[in-house]
C-alpha cells in the first residue's frame, strides 16, 4: 500500500468578497476546479472551523493542526499598502 499523497491546504481572504476562502491545491488539476470551502463571515476562521471545513471537503492535516501564515504584497511591493494574509497546512485525502 503506498503512502497517501499530501496536498498544501490555503486559506486566504477573497480580494472581491471580503470572506475567507479555504481551498486545497492539487498540481496538474487548474485551480478553478480546486476542492474549496468559502466561510460565511469575514472574520478569521478558528482552527476548529478549518478543520470542519476540510472535513467536509473530504481532508484531513497531516499531523497536528499547525497553519503557516505568510503576508502578500500586492502588485509594486509599496509598504503602505495592506498586506494580504495566506495560510498553508499539509493535509491528505480521507480513505472513503
């Protein structure tokens, strides 16, 4: 049995919608046809709340629950411009 492929799970705030969008990248899939989860508020997703969202796009992390957060410029790099916030979990299939 070989082992389950690992996926990097994102979340970031939709630049046209203001909410939090969680979506599971897959290489050699396009994006628009991505696993994804958009949350109904514009706060900060808990940990429990990505958890649940995962669990019902069919993942589960890789190990503890651990988010990296990076910050994003937007286009020209100008410092005084809000940053855009980026998380990043290793995550995997569940076996159906």
């Amino acid at each position: 049995m070989s082992a389950p492929d690992v996926f990097p799970a994102r979340m970031a705030i939709g630049q046209s919608t203001g909410r939090w969008r969680l979506y599971v990248a897959i290489y050699g899939i396009p994006g628009f046809q991505w696993p994804e989860y958009v949350f109904g508020g514009t706060t900060v997703p808990s940990v429990q709340d990505r958890s649940r969202a995962l669990d019902a796009l069919g993942y589960t992390f890789i190990g503890d629950p651990v988010w990296d957060w990076v910050e994003d410029y937007a286009p020209g790099d100008d410092p005084a411009q809000p940053v855009s916030l980026i998380a990043s979990a290793r995550v995997r299939e569940v076996a159906s």
